[in-house]
C-alpha cells in the first residue's frame, strides 16, 4: 500500500492498465479452453468389446454362464460346499430339491452382474413367508441362510412383512415395488452387486451395495446394506473375500419354485 502510493499518477494508470490487460487475457485463455473439445476428451485406455445377446436376458459374450438349462455343473451343496448339486433338472429349469437343501455356485465372485430368471409354479399354495420363498443370496458367508439375501417370494396377491417381500433386502431394504407377476409366468431379476470390502484387522471399510431390477422395474437403487441379513436380530458384517452365490431351498411346504437361465459377469 505504501510503496503504491509513493507512485506518480501515470505509473497508477500503467499498472491498471497492464492488470486489466493480463485480467483479459485470463479470461480470454479460459474461453479458448472451453471452446476446444479435445481437451477434456479420453480416448484411452479402450473399453473392452462386448458383443450383447440377442435379447436383454441372454448372456453376453464375456459372461460365465451358471445354469444354461442342460445341467447343474456349476452348483454344489451348501452344506459342505463340495457334494454336487442335486435339484431337479427338466424342460430348461432348475427347479429346488427341498429334501436336497440350498445350493451355491462352485466359484467365487467380488463385484458382479448378474442375471437371473424364476417361475412360481402355476398351482402354488401356502400364504405370507410360506408361498415360493426362495432366495438369491448374493455372497454366501457360510452354510444355511448365511449371506445376503435378495428375497424370492410369490407376492402377486399375497401379504407379508414389506421388508420380506420379494426383490427386499430381507428385513433390511423394503423394495421400491411389486412387480411381480403371477404363478406360472417367468419373471427376471437383474441385479449389481458390489461386494464388502474390510481392513486387515477384519473391520469393515466400505459396505455391500446392490442394484436390483425385477422384471426390469427397479426395486433396489444401489442399497447399502447394514451387514449380513438375519431373520432374528440386526444385521452385522463379518469379513470375508470372493464369496459363492446361494439359491435357497427355503423349508416351508408350498411347491418348489424353478430357476433358469442364470449367467454372471464379474465386475472390477
Ligand atoms: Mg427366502
């Protein structure tokens, strides 16, 4: 401020006038750099060519297909994690042996894509809970219900808790709707799951995330979820890494539900 104003008034009006010159050009370079395109422009790395089926439902060429109608080859016991797979294989579907119990893929998966399809049977019976429940269980943490279930119920005309309905987090996410359709009819759940990463002293660092679309409404919107899903107490986390994909032989006594068409893309 001093040495200012020891200035003569012309060397004032030059220093103003080279600051408002350079506060042009400022402006001016910043206008320059809007207008090239190139410069907020990525041109690598490439993203790698998938080449899509030929509707929605079928798998795209980088997918491994988990249950192609043929055989259950891809599926174990979740008892033992070992014992083949023995549900029912007829006409394309895979349809849960009850005596049998959960079954749950040979590998394991992090991050995914994963599609899905099911089918109430026609003659179901049974109410609330005990009416085609089943379940995708989206990381196994363990034999049984251990894991994170996106809930399969018949919900067509049927009432139980919001929480336990289908396409929930079961009892931790109540779905953004019911879009079921009846008995009989094949139905398709979508889903993107991001798996629980923990710390080397087993906390937790980022929790599960999932995306989920039934029959291509969206019913879970990238949900965080609270921890594993428990039908008793609240839910926590436990650590674990990649993890096998349950589908659920539930015990209630209505018919046993069918799966087909089930295929995965892994996910950074
Ligand atoms: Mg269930």
């Amino acid at each position: 401020m001093i040495r200012i104003a020891c200035l003569s008034p012309f060397r004032v009006i030059c220093l103003s006038a080279i600051c408002l010159i350079s506060g042009t050009q400022a402006v001016q370079a910043q206008a320059d750099s809007l207008d090239d395109h190139k410069l907020t422009e990525i041109y690598t790395p490439v993203p790698p060519v998938v080449t899509p089926g030929k509707t929605p439902s079928d798998a795209p060429s980088d997918a491994i297909v988990l249950f192609d109608g043929k055989n259950q080859d891809e599926w174990v016991s979740a008892k033992d994690g070992q014992t083949p797979a023995n549900w029912v294989v007829a006409h394309g579907a895979l349809t849960v042996n009850k005596q049998f119990g959960t079954i749950q893929t040979k590998r394991t998966f992090s991050n995914y894509q994963l599609h899905v399809e099911w089918k109430i049977p026609k003659d179901i019976t049974g109410e609330d809970q005990a009416r085609g429940n089943s379940g995708v269980f989206l990381a196994s943490t363990g034999a049984g219900d251990n894991g994170y279930e996106l809930q399969v119920l018949d919900c067509y005309n049927n009432k139980t808790y919001t929480n336990g309905q289908t396409g929930s987090i079961y009892k931790q996410s109540v779905p953004l709707a019911n879009a079921c359709k009846p008995p009989g009819e094949w139905q398709v759940y979508d889903i993107v799951w991001t798996a629980p990463v923990f710390n080397q002293d087993g906390s937790l660092a980022s929790p599960a995330r999932v995306t989920a679309f039934h029959n291509g409404v969206l019913l879970q919107n990238n949900f965080e979820l609270k921890g594993m899903t428990r039908y008793r107490g609240k839910p926590y986390y436990k650590a674990h890494g990649p993890s096998p994909i349950k589908l659920q032989a539930h015990g209630d006594k209505s018919e046993p539900i069918s799966f087909r068409n089930i295929w995965i893309r892994p996910l950074p």
